[in-house]
C-alpha cells in the first residue's frame, strides 16, 4: 500500500513489519532465481517456491495444500500444474483413496530443491557475514515466534 495516500496524521514514521517482510522476501526470491539461473537451472515463480516449502511430498492432495496455505484449490492446482511441465512435482493415485491424487516430487524435483536449499544456505551465510550471525539468529527466532 503506498503511504501517499495516508493523511500525514496516518502515516507511519517507519515502515511496517509486513512491509520490510515483504521486501526481504523479494530479496530472496530475486537472489535465489539468478543463483539459480547462473547454475542453468530454472527460476522459480513465488507461487512455485511457497508450493515447494508448504508441499507435504506425498501426503497432500491439492486441496489440504491449499487449506493450509490458505489458498483456493484452483490456485494452488494451477501451480502444481506448473511445476509438473517443469518435471518437479507429479501427481500419482492415492493408494487410500483411489479419486484423489497425491502430490509427489519427482527425481528431478528432489534435485531441484536440495540445489534450492543449498543457495538459500548461501544466502543467509551471506547475511550472517554482512549483519552478524547473532542478528540473523535474533531475526530468525523472532519470526519463529507466535506473533498472534
């Protein structure tokens, strides 16, 4: 939301949490796509990269996906379909319940996540070196908190 809109007895004196949250995500995710590209792989929509973090590998249907990222079955099915065209996820029946679909990582799909995981290390080392570990660590607990 931009503040201009705010009367001057509105507006904050610093910006709000979700604000710096928000801009430190699209750090990453703008950091982690050209690591990820120099390495030849493909970039990651942040659709894709919050599917992969909340994906349960061959436990969820598109629906409980979706319940608990709070999204609509339609949205979260949408890039799941996105991510079986790039080979990453796939869907396969549900040995429990023979209409429903699992979601699962491909071989491929591991892969591609374990190189993720390996820059977002990169990337919080370089934080650590330029901030302090002390601080990420601060930050981190901070975020693991109940903020409710």
């Amino acid at each position: 939301m931009k503040r201009g809109n705010m009367n001057e007895s509105e507006k904050q004196p610093e910006p709000f949490l979700i604000e710096l949250l928000i801009r430190s995500y699209s750090w990453f995710v703008q950091e982690l796509n050209t690591t990820l590209e120099t390495s030849g792989d493909d970039r990651l929509t942040r659709a894709q990269i919050i599917t992969l973090f909340y994906l349960e590998d061959g436990k969820d249907h598109v629906q409980t996906l979706g319940t608990r990222m709070g999204l609509s079955r339609q949205a979260v099915s949408l890039t799941v379909r996105e991510l079986e065209k790039e080979g990453i996820l796939t869907m396969v029946t549900d040995p429990a319940k023979k209409s429903a679909k699992l979601i699962t990582m491909t071989k491929q799909g591991r892969i591609a996540v374990q190189r993720a995981f390996k820059v977002l290390n990169q990337l919080e080392a370089k934080i650590a070196r330029k901030h302090g570990k002390k601080n990420l660590a601060d930050v981190k607990r901070f975020l693991q908190a109940n903020l409710g």
